[in-house]
C-alpha cells in the first residue's frame, strides 16, 4: 500500500514540477505569477493530440514518435509563451506591480475561450500512445505510463539543470535572476534573456499538458486551472525562484495528495483542502518556502 | 486649489447619478428589457464586494486572492438561518458576524506575510472555505448547494412587504442600491480619516511607515478586517435573493475578478472600484444585452465571442492605462509631483 502511494504520488508529483518550473523560472527574473502558465499547459496538451490525430504515424514509430509529440507540443507552448511575454507583460514591465497580473488574466480569459470557440468545447479523448502494460515491484504495481511520465520529467529536469549551469545563456539567465539591471549593465540582453525563459518554462508546461493528458486520458480547454494553481502552490512550498525549490515542491505536493486521498476517511474529497492547509502551514512557519533563501528588505 | 464652483457641479453630477439609477428600474420595468434590473442587481453585488476589497487591496496594498471566501461564508450563514426561520435582518447581522470573525482570526495569523505569499496564502483559504462548503454535506448540503428539498430561504421582507413578490426584481434592486450608497459613504469617510491615510502611508512605504511610529500590524488587520463587513452583508443579500447557494458561486476565479476590478479602476480609488465592477461584471452581460445589435454586423455566432472580447479588453485597458481608470486623487497627485520634479 505505502510504495504503491508512493509510485501513484511521484507521478503526479513530476508533472506538477514541470509545471512549477515553468512558474518559478519566470519568477526568479521577473517576480512575476505568470497566470497565464495553465492555459500553456492546456494548449501543450491540445497541440499534442493535434499532432497525433494528423500524423497517426507517430503511434508505429515508437519512442522517436513519442519523442516527436513532445517535441513539437513543447516548441508550440514554449513559443507562445514567449509571445505572451511579449505581448502582455513587457509593456508593463515598470509598472504597477499588478497591473501585469490583470493582464495575465485577460490572456489566460482569451486563451480558455479561443480553444472553447474555435477548438472544442467538449472534453476530447487523449489517445493512448503509450499502451499501459503493468509491472510489479513487491506488493505495488507500476505501470508503463508511470514510468513513461518519471523518465520524461526527469530527463527535462536534467536538461534543464545542464542548461542553466553548463551554457552561457544559462549562465545570462541566472545574472538576469540575480539583478535584473546590473546583468543589463555588463552587456547581457536582458529582454532576450527573459524571452529565453518565457521560452524554456512555456515547453516544460507543454510537455506537462502531454503528460496530463497521458495520466488522466482526456483534455478539455479549462483544464489547466487546477494543475496550474497546484503547481504554483509547489513552487510556492518549495521557495519561489528557486529551482530545486519548484522541484522538491511538486513532489511533496504530490505525494501528500495521493497519500491523503488515499489514507484520509473521505479522502479524495478532502485531497486538495490537505494540499492547501500544508501550504499555509509551511509559509507561516518558514514565509520564503523550504528552499527559498531569506531576502533582507531594503528601505 | 479645489474651487467652490467644481465642488457643487461634482454634488450635482452625483445627485444627478443617483436619481437616473432611481429612476431606472421605473422606466423599463414594463418594457422588454426587464432583466436589466436583475443584472444591474448583480453588479450592484460585485460593486458592493469591491469597495469592501478596496480596503485590503487599495488602501493598505494587501494582496488578497481568497476575498470570496467571506462572500460565501456570508452567504451559507445567512442561507443556514433562514432555513431555521430566522429573518433578513437577523442573518445579516449574523452573516457579518461569522464573515468579520473568521476574517479576523485569518488576519492575526496570515498579515505578517507579504507580497506574493500573503496572495498565495489567502488563495489556499478561499479554496478550503470552498472545498470545505462542497464537503460539508451534513451542514451544507454539498455540491447540491441549499436548500435541501423541502427547505426554503426566505425572500426578504421590509416591514412587511415583500421584495420576492415583485417579479422585476425591482425591491432587491432598490435594496442593493441602499446598500452602495451607504458602503460608499462610509468608505468616503473613512478613506479621509485618520486610518484611511496611515493605510495609504503603510502601501506606498511600510517600513517609512512603522518608523514614522504608525502602528502597522493593527492598521493592516483593521482594513483586512473591515473588507469582511461589506463581503458578508453582500453574501447575506445574495443568500435571500437567489435563495439558492451552491459552493460553485464562490470560486477562485470571482475572487481574481473582484482584485481585477480594482486594479482596472485604479488602486485605493472608491470611484474607480465602483466603475471597475461595473465594467468587469457588466461587460459580458451588456454584451450579451447589445448582441442583437451586433450580431447584425458581425454575424451570428456573436455572443459567444463576449468572454473572449472580455479578456481583450482588459488586456488593453492595462496596457494603455496601467494606473487604472479613474486613480485615486492623492495618487494621481503624486505622480504628478513627481512628474513636476524629474
């Protein structure tokens, strides 16, 4: 019972941390809550059934057509991110710190309505590319679609790590995430440093819609508000701009999901309440997150 | 130098407000267009809730993305005392009571958060109270929302008269416009008191602020707290004129709507909350209202493009007047100074 909660909440741990990547790497530049993140993550998803309803070949060729509906779904969502960057928040960007919020919310309001206009407004079938064969470990079972979930998300988190660490935009990114001005000062392009990143977490929410859409086997234009807020409360709990943070954040998150639905009286209704009371309690004992490191206030 | 003259054009141009919105409900009453007074109703309620965020949101500067969460409390309280027989006034006095103590035993332990993680806090407690109400069969009745079958909330009476008799809506209409005129009086009077400016003093700068000798942990709970009174008698009038509450009413996504209200009317400014609910909660109703109109032009289909036109407009309002519609007076002063000196 308790592996088998643990592999069920890994899973859903890896998918929401792709996500609250994508909200804490905006942060750490921008200190910005990219609202608009779920609705990247619902079109990733769309993007991906769209390339396997038009290329039904990408079912025979295996893991490179795998591959390819990941690839193609996170290049979609990670360029329209960068194009919401563009678009709503870098006219904002020295103002008001809410102001690009409301913005965020009218894209994400315009975006929920586009796929419900001119997509579907049903709930679609996510079609079964990977075939759910089961293995056993002990008394718990893990099936292909679990471990399809694992790998990806942690062959992109080490592609990411490797990115931001080992290559010189990466290391402009993390000047950028430190001070915003002075990176500008030492020559670094700050507004392409910031569409790189819009970039990079928009096709980590693309891949994470796929994922989504594997896990639970259908799609619908609302559905990545739920993901979305979860994650953000991951990142949150891991200390916001934090990497590793977002990381560690969404596992917790989902393992203690699946273990409270799993070992509460009436648990699966009380699932979410549990994720949102341990969110308040760790910022109300620790405010900066697990991972985030205290900032002095300066006058 | 504010002169005498505009002094009593502005009084005039309020005065001259007030009796159109009097006088509104009498004209089309008869006509066609008499769910115009039940929408209008409906922003009153919006307009109602955002004059109480004003308080958290524009003059202390406090993000708080769970507000509708003393909607609902307000809302299931006096929906919970109806059924037990209990009248109007009784439940709204007992709404604000449930709606100000759970605020302010919130408050005392979250406020010393800020920024984001007060924002992200708030949210987690506008998604328990709504979780919490959807699983509370035995008290709340779940998902299915009150009242149970065989139960009723009453509609309200005034000294005897009562307001569901009236199919227009006209008495709820009349009822929510008191309601305004009296939240945005009082808003008014406490904006210039002593409070309202330390509010502001603790937004534009808290640490100036503390250092100044304000005592800012009390400052910031009393506008948190004072926010809760207008969302749960707002709650309570919603209770016993939809006589139906389901925990669906309440969900994050009213909370962001109410906060984008005030953003959109410009920050701390009661005109400008005012004219932000109106435009945020009208919009896709007065859309909806002139698609006749505009489906001849644009084509049928048209209605069904409001929310996306919705969200355009706020995109670009941002966009182009990122202080909001109508800033309060103190800010926009300031920014005029500072415009003066650089």
């Amino acid at each position: 019972m308790f592996i088998q909660q643990l592999i069920n909440g890994l899973t859903l741990g890896a998918i929401y941390s792709l996500i609250a990547l994508g909200y804490t790497l905006v942060y750490g530049i921008l200190r910005l809550i990219n609202f608009a993140h779920s609705e990247v993550l619902m079109l990733g998803a769309f993007i991906g059934l769209g390339v396997l309803t038009f290329f039904p070949a990408a079912f025979q060729a295996g893991p490179l057509g795998l591959t390819t509906v990941f690839v193609l779904s996170m290049l979609g969502s990670g360029v329209l991110n960068m194009f919401i960057e563009k678009c709503a928040y870098r006219p904002l960007r020295h103002t008001l710190s809410l102001a690009p919020l409301i913005s965020a919310i009218g894209i994400s309001i315009i975006l929920q309505n586009a796929v419900f206009l001119w997509i579907t407004n049903q709930s679609q079938t996510f079609p079964e590319i990977v075939v759910p064969t089961n293995f056993s470990i002990g008394p718990a079972t893990l099936n292909s679609l679990q471990l399809v979930i694992l790998f990806t998300s942690l062959v992109l988190m080490v592609l990411l790590h490797l990115f931001i660490q080992k290559t010189k935009t990466g290391k402009a990114m993390r000047a950028c995430a430190d001070d915003l001005e002075a990176a500008a000062l030492m020559g670094i392009d700050s507004n392409q440093i910031i569409g790189i990143t819009f970039l990079v977490g928009g096709a980590l929410g693309g891949a994470a819609g796929v994922l989504n859409g594997m896990y639970y086997g259908s799609i619908k234009y609302n559905l990545g508000f739920l993901p979305g807020v979860k994650a953000f409360t991951a990142a949150v709990l891991g200390g916001i701009g934090n990497i590793q943070g977002a990381v560690l954040g969404g596992f917790i998150l989902g393992i203690l999901e699946v273990a409270a639905a799993g070992y509460l009286p009436n648990g699966s209704e009380w699932k979410d309440v549990v994720a949102f009371v341990i969110l308040i309690f760790v910022l109300l004992i620790r405010p900066t997150g697990i991972l985030g490191e205290k900032i002095a206030e300066k006058v | 130098m504010l002169k005498i003259s505009d002094l009593k054009s502005a009084i005039l141009l309020k005065g001259l407000a007030l009796l159109a919105l009097i006088l509104f409900p009498l004209l089309v009453r008869n006509t066609s267009s008499v769910y115009l007074i039940r929408a209008a109703g409906t922003v009153g309620l919006y307009i109602l809730l955002a004059l109480g965020l004003n308080f958290t949101l524009g003059c202390a500067g406090l993000f708080d993305l769970g507000y509708i969460a003393f909607y609902a409390l307000g809302a299931y309280t006096a929906a919970i005392g109806s059924i037990h027989g209990f009248s109007f006034w009784f439940n709204l006095v007992a709404a604000v009571a449930v709606s100000v103590s759970v605020r302010l035993l919130v408050g005392i332990s979250i406020l010393r958060l800020r920024g984001d993680y007060l924002a992200i806090v708030t949210m987690g407690f506008g998604e328990i109270t709504r979780l919490t109400f959807n699983n509370l069969d035995f008290l709340t009745n779940g998902p299915k929302g009150l009242p149970r079958v065989g139960e009723s909330i009453q509609a309200v009476q005034i000294f005897g008269y009562d307001l569901g008799r009236d199919p227009s809506n006209m008495g709820y209409y009349y009822l929510i416009l008191i309601a305004i005129c009296v939240a945005a009086v009082l808003s008014k009077r406490l904006e210039d008191s002593r409070w309202g400016r330390a509010w502001v003093a603790i937004r534009e700068d808290e640490i100036a602020a503390e250092l100044s000798g304000l005592p800012v942990a009390k400052l910031k709970l009393l506008a948190f707290t004072i926010s809760s009174v207008f969302a749960g008698a707002a709650g309570a009038i919603f209770a016993h004129w939809e006589r139906f509450v389901t925990p669906e009413s309440f969900v994050f996504w009213e909370s962001i709507l109410i906060v984008a209200m005030i953003v959109l009317g410009g920050m701390g400014s009661i005109p400008g909350a005012i004219l932000g609910a109106v435009l945020l909660a009208g919009s896709p109703q007065l859309l909806q209202a002139s698609s006749d109109f505009f489906s001849r032009i644009l084509g049928a289909g048209f209605i069904n493009y409001r929310y996306l036109i919705f969200g355009l407009i706020m995109v670009f309002v941002v966009t182009f007047r990122p202080q909001g519609l109508l800033p309060s007076k103190r800010r926009r002063t300031e920014l005029e100074e500072l415009r003066v000196q650089s």
